[in-house]
C-alpha cells in the first residue's frame, strides 16, 4: 500500500533545486550562443605578398583559394634532392594504357624522378644562401624550379600562363607549406604589355608555347587549343629596390621575348645583376622568330658576357 500511495503522488518539478539549474543551464547556454555569433567562420588566410613587389601592379597574383579546384591530385616527393619537396602532376600520360611514368613509380612505392632543373636551382641558390634577394621562376610549369628554390627559405616570383598548370602550382604550395614565400603570375612575361595567343596542347601543358610551330615541335599529334594570355614585362613586376638572386626562363622558343622585357633588371651593375639559365633551343626559338644569336648580343649589350652551354641551357654571368 505504501509503494502504490507514492506512485500516486505528484511530482514536484519547480523545486528550488531544479529552478537553479534550470537557470544555470539556460545562462551558459545564451552565452555559448553569444560567443558563436561573435566568431567569424574560419577563413583561409590569403598568401602574403612579396616584400615591396606586389601592390599597385598591373596584375595580381594568382588567388589559389578562389581557384577551382583540379583532380584528381597524384603528388608525391622527388627523389635525389639535396632539399626535398612534393610536386603535383598535371600531366597524367595516356590512361590507363600508358601513364605517366612518374605514376608508375608512385604505384611502385617509389618518388618522383627528379627533373634535372630542379637540381640545378638548390645547387646555384646554395652558393647563395644568406644573400637577401628573391628567385625569378619564368615559365614555371608545375613548379619544379619554384618549390626547390621555397624549400630552402627563398622568395619565390613564378609566372605561368597555363591554367591547369597554376593549379598544380596551388597544390604544391599548400603540400610545401610555403605559402610565405611564393606567388604566382597568370601571365606570360614579354616585352610587352597586353594579350597574346597562346597554344595550349592537351595532355602535355609543359610543351605549351606562345609558338603554334613550337608547341607541336615534340609532340606533333597532340590535340591543340588556342587560349588568350596576359603578357606583362618583367620590369613592371620588379621594383628597382628588389633585389633578385637568379632567373630561370622555359618558355619554349620566346626567351628573346622575356629577356627584352627585362632589360632594366639585366642591366644592373655585376654583384646586383641576378645570375640568368634560360632554354636555348634553336629550333623553338626560330619557331618565335628569334635566334640563338639574337640573344647572345642582346645578353651582350646589357653587360651579360659570360654564357657557358649546360645541354640546351645557357648560364649566364657578369663578368668585369
């Protein structure tokens, strides 16, 4: 009788004790709500520009966040440098019948080949480390040169007109975590500034070239599309103040081209005047109707009388 009186009671909610936790509970959670409302959904920081180099010029940079996004994403590191880093595929070969062979090796658990410029870039620029100054990546493609050159704590300029090339580019800041010390053009460098056709050729964007002729030379079958580039001269991004450690120039036969846009920079005195590699290709620079020649006594004209031939590389210097 006394468990069935007790089941017939009432029971008592508004207790003083519930009440004060009910108001507890009710005022931790306004605040909470307060506190959210106050926070601003997390945004990526944008990358910080280059000390003195990037504001009130003609272009920007290439915004990496507001960039779609490319897949898939095949990355991995490269094998055999002194300074190790990732960089991102944008050409994937013929799949599934013959992929690229850097697929290959990531299948086979191995890294990617080095590519020799890359190389190239960690051995110059070590002779250069504690100098203050900035590395010039012109035609960077996926970044080979710009992420050797990051990873060792150099400031990195790269300009790159191909689009799925730029994305690659995005990828391997973000896989380096250099987003401090790289930014990337969407431009051509030129002697000029403007718009110019450009040939993209699907399925190897690193033969791409301002050069119909010159975009087919290697790869004759590729399909090919005529895109509109931005060029902009390599004087007009760097300040006289900046001071810039080396240039590298691959864009398939219009080195003439860039050289002339940046003859301002070239003709600083030896010690300011940044060591130059660009591709000296005769057949794709005759395709751009430039030479070899041409070249050497622009090079020459500027004070650049020192070129030694590295396979289809020339390395330039100041010399007295």
């Amino acid at each position: 009788m006394a468990n069935s009186w007790r089941r017939n009671q009432q029971i008592k909610i508004f207790t003083p004790k519930n009440l004060l936790l009910f108001f507890f509970t009710s005022l931790l959670l306004l605040i909470f709500l307060y506190l959210t409302s106050q926070t601003q959904p997390h945004n990526p920081k944008p990358l910080k520009s280059l000390k003195n180099s990037i504001f009130n010029l003609p272009i920007k940079p290439f915004d990496c966040y507001n960039s779609p996004q490319a897949y898939p994403v095949i990355a991995s590191v490269v094998e055999g440098v002194k300074y190790p880093f990732l960089f991102s595929l944008s050409d994937f070969g013929n799949l599934p019948e013959k992929p690229h062979k850097n697929i290959q090796r990531v299948l086979k658990g191995k890294p990617f080949r080095k590519p020799d410029i890359s190389v190239t870039v960690q051995e110059l620029l070590e002779k250069m480390k504690g100098e203050n100054g900035i590395f010039l990546d012109v035609g960077a493609n996926v970044g080979m040169a710009t992420f050797a050159a990051a990873v060792m704590g150099f400031k990195v300029l790269a300009f790159e007109p191909v689009f799925e090339n730029l994305q690659k580019i995005c990828e391997g800041i973000y896989f380096n975590r250099v987003g401090e010390l790289v930014e990337v053009y969407e431009a051509a460098a030129s002697d000029h500034n403007g718009n110019i056709t450009f040939h993209k050729l699907v399925g190897r964007l690193d033969n791409s070239a301002v050069s119909a002729t010159g975009a087919k030379l290697a790869f004759k079958s590729n399909e090919e599309i005529e895109v509109q580039v931005k060029t902009i001269p390599l004087d007009e991004v760097i300040q006289e103040t900046e001071r810039v450690l080396l240039i590298k120039i691959d864009v398939q036969g219009w080195e003439y081209h860039v050289l002339k846009g940046a003859s301002k920079l070239l003709s600083r005195k030896k010690g300011e005047a940044p060591y130059l590699i660009y591709e000296e290709d005769e057949r794709l620079l005759q395709a751009s109707n430039s030479s070899a020649k041409e070249i050497r006594e622009f090079l020459h004209s500027v004070g650049y009388n020192h070129c030694t031939q590295h396979g289809t590389d020339a390395h330039c210097t100041k010399t007295d």
